[in-house]
C-alpha cells in the first residue's frame, strides 16, 4: 500500500475497516461521525502509506492514532461550536 499498490489498500481496509468504525462510533457517538472519520482515516492512510515506518510502530497502531486523532478533531470542534453559539 505504501508503494501506491491500490490491491493491498483495499486488503487492507477490508482488514482494519471494522475496527476502525467500532472505535470512531465508540468515541463520537454516532454512525454518521464515524463513517465520516473512518472514511478520512483510511484516506489519509491512502495518502501518507509510504511514511509509515516498520518497525516504529505495527501498522495497526499507526492506523488507530490516525483515527483517534481525526475524533479528537472532531470532538473539539463540536465544543468549539457549542461555546460559539
């Protein structure tokens, strides 16, 4: 996937798709928000494959702090809306 092989990134959404969902509902409570995050997860994953580096960090946990991080996004904006209105 890193080599911009689209084969090997669809094995590995079809892999990691399920999870990642699970753990953006989890955290922003709703199936709209997750798919929405998942969707940018697996975008950015697309986009940044060839930095990832084995042997720093399994791919699994690169992924799922790409997806934390776009619900961390999302949440503060969510506060931030709240406040300003």
């Amino acid at each position: 996937a890193g080599a911009g092989d689209a084969q090997a990134y669809r094995l590995l959404v079809d892999r990691h798709l399920g999870r990642v969902f699970g753990l953006a509902r989890r955290l922003l409570g709703s199936e709209a928000d997750a798919e929405d995050a998942a969707q940018e997860a697996f975008l950015r994953v697309w986009k940044h494959a060839g930095s990832w580096t084995p042997g720093r960090a399994k791919f699994e946990t690169w992924l799922y702090r790409v997806t934390l991080n776009l619900c961390y996004d999302r949440l503060r904006r969510r506060r931030e809306t709240t406040v300003d209105e």
